[in-house]
C-alpha cells in the first residue's frame, strides 16, 4: 500500500468512527429534509439525467458496505445553481449536488456550501480541477471532469496545424474556402469567453490570479497594457472581416460543418456534428495572437456539499473514496462526455484522439473565475468587444470598459 492509499484507508476509517457517533440529516425523494432515524442512514444527491445511470450503481455499493442509503434526486442543471441557493437555508435542499465550479463563489458568500476535505486524493486530479474548486483558499467540491474550447481543423482542407495565428489565418486562406476562419460571435455581446484564448497570449488577464491558481478580485488587471495591446488587434481582425458579428455560433458550426470554413473555434460540443457531416476533424492546441501561450478559460464540473447537511461526513466519505476512482470518473466521462478531472482517468482517456486534442489545447487553461465580481465584468467586456470590432478606437474603448467595470465592483 502506498503512502497516498495508507492516508486515504486512514481517512476512511476517521469518517466512519465518526459516522457511527453522529446522527444525519438528509431529504426524502422529493428532495426536502429528513429527520430523525431516517436521517441518520439517507444521503441525498442532485444529479442531472446524464450522470445518473452511473451514480445509480455505487450509491448501491455505498449503502451495502457502509450502511448509507444514498437518494438520488435527478435535477435539470440549468436549475440547480438557484434551487439549491434558496433550498438549503431552508433545509429542504440534498447533501451533495452537482455543479459547475463557477457557481461556488456565490455559494460561500451566501453560505450554503461546505468545505471538502480532499487530504492526500487532491494530488490524484489535474491541477486546473482543483483550482477550481479552490475559492479562498479552502476546497469546495471533489471534480469530476474538465472542459475547454480549443481548434477544430478540416484535415483534408488543412493537413497541419498552425504555428500561431497569422499561419492559421494563411492556411485557411490557401484552403480557398469562404472563411479561413470561423468563431461564434453576437452583434450585441461578442464572446470573450472563446476570444479569451487570444486575449491571454497578449499576457492580459480579467484578474490578477495567486500562485494557487485562485483569483484575487480585488485586482481588476484587464484594462492594463497587455489588454490595449489586445484591443488594438482586435480591431485589426474586424477591420480585415476575419471576426465577424454577423456570425453567431450556429452559423460558425453551419460554415464548418459544410466544409466553408478551414478552422473553427470551439468546443466538444460540436465535434460529432461535424463528423456526421463527414468533417475529418482534428483538435489543435489555440493559436497564439501575441506571442505568448493562449490559455482558454476552464470550466470544471464537480460534486458540492451542502452547508446544511448534517451528514457531511458521509458525503464526504462518498465524494472522495466512492465518486474519486478512476473507474467512476472514466464512466462519468463517457456518460456525459467532458474530460475526467482525476489524473490516471484523465490520461486513460486521451487515447481517444478527439479528446487528446482537447487535453493539449486545455494545456495552458485557467479556471473561469469564480468570484462573484465575476458577474460584474461579462456586459462590458462583451460590450467593448462589440464596438472594437466595429471600428471604435481600441485604446480609448478599452480602458473606458475597465473604467465601468471597476466602478461596479467598488460598488
């Protein structure tokens, strides 16, 4: 047995000493809180359609070796960050649920979610996961897959990938397709989030981010010189019509899917339409605009535990020994689809051609910020880039958006 596994047995065997001493609250199936004796032997869980099939099998094995009966309530996501805020103050709200890492800042202002105690198994995950859940110095959720945008290639339009973005821009061209080049765009909000890539290779970033990967809020960095520097580009890329707001992200999919565009910026998401238009598709690492690495943003997917459940321990025990294996999380991974956050499950997975682009596009990825001054920045941001694109001074545009975004924030 390994150091990793002999702290792991250990913890295990503390969380069920403890189990054994404290009595639990949980919900019945309809999600609302349970009492008593029930209580004591109900772990309830929020999961969506798609990751339910596979939680189904080891809340079966949770509860035969640990005496826990776990109570799966199948959720639709997009209502799960609200129902919990409001639910579990009330106490009718499950034990753990599933989230998106960006939710998390909210939570812990609002008190309604709890630390997880990870010990040796947070070595186990891709750094970029762990970072995200990490708000404030303290874990608040056990990841379990990794998302980000990275290059789709016409491989019969493009053999090769591009060296940095000017060479992406040439090798689209020598295709003598329509577009050399395609990414969704809104005519009244951009998309900094899939331009963001571009941005980051100017060195420029939202916020100023600590050595654990954490954001520090406080410092709102994107109006600095790195991010004039990607303004003034980004006029010169609507000015040429490679970025065009007319392109919203369904005809960028359109164009690529019908063989128009030779590159496409985007993410797993659209990678099995494309096949089933016969688009022999290559996942390449983003093209640097500035000279330094692009590095998207990362969205995490990850199980929470609520801030009211009396049975934190159990789900602790659950989250971090039962859902944190490699088998669990390569079967969530095929279930839903997104990249295994633990290592060995992450790597086990990239033998998948698709999905090892993606891993090495994600290479340089940071977490979206999860800080709820986040919030405060997407409008203007969006904005900005919208008159940018159309032909606004770059300079005087950009810092007049810092400028606003900053006067939020200091409220």
């Amino acid at each position: 047995m390994t150091v990793k596994q002999v702290g792991r047995a250990s913890a295990a065997i503390a969380l069920l000493t403890t189990l054994g001493l404290a009595g639990c609250a949980s919900a019945d199936d309809d999600g609302t809180a349970a009492t008593g004796d029930e209580a004591s032997t109900t772990l309830t869980v929020w999961v969506d359609t798609d990751r339910a099939p596979v939680l189904k099998d080891i809340a079966a094995q949770f509860e035969e070796e640990r005496g826990v009966k776990v109570n799966l309530v199948i959720k639709d996501f997009p209502k799960i960050r609200d129902d919990f805020t409001t639910q579990v103050p009330t106490g009718k709200g499950p034990d753990i649920t599933i989230a998106a890492h960006d939710w998390i800042g909210a939570w812990v202002n609002d008190g309604v979610v709890a630390p997880v105690e990870l010990g040796d198994t947070a070595d186990a995950f891709e750094e970029v996961a762990i970072q995200a859940v990490n708000y404030e110095g303290t874990t608040y959720g056990v990841p379990y897959a990794i998302e980000n945008i990275g290059l789709l290639r016409n491989t019969e339009l493009v053999p090769e990938a591009p060296t940095d973005y000017d060479d992406m821009i040439a090798k689209g061209e020598a295709a003598g397709t329509r577009y050399p080049f395609v990414v969704g765009l809104d005519p009244q909000t951009s998309d900094p989030y899939h331009l963001y890539p571009f941005e980051t290779s100017f060195g420029n970033a939202v916020f100023a981010q600590n050595a654990d990967g954490s954001y520090d809020a406080s410092q709102l960095t994107i109006g600095d010189e790195a991010g004039e520097q990607f303004a003034t580009w980004l006029g010169e890329q609507g000015e040429a019509g490679v970025l065009n707001l007319n392109m919203k992200g369904d005809l960028a999919t359109e164009a690529f899917n019908a063989g128009d565009a030779a590159f496409y910026l985007s993410g797993p998401w659209n990678v099995t339409a494309a096949q089933e238009k016969g688009i022999d598709v290559a996942v390449d690492p983003i093209p640097s605009a500035g000279g330094q690495p692009a590095a998207p943003f990362a969205g995490v997917q990850a199980f929470a535990v609520s801030a009211k459940s009396e049975n934190s321990l159990a789900a602790n025990e659950f989250l971090v020994n039962y859902l944190s294996t490699p088998e669990v999380q390569t079967a969530l991974f095929e279930a839903g689809g997104r990249v295994p956050a633990l290592t060995e499950a992450y790597e086990a997975a990239q033998e998948d051609p698709i999905v090892a682009g993606f891993a090495a596009a994600g290479e340089n990825a940071v977490p979206m910020p999860s800080n709820p001054e986040m919030g405060t920045v997407w409008d203007d941001w969006g904005a900005a880039e919208v008159e940018i694109i159309k032909g606004a001074d770059p300079a005087s545009t950009w810092a007049e958006m810092a400028e606003a975004i900053q006067g939020k924030l200091a409220g």
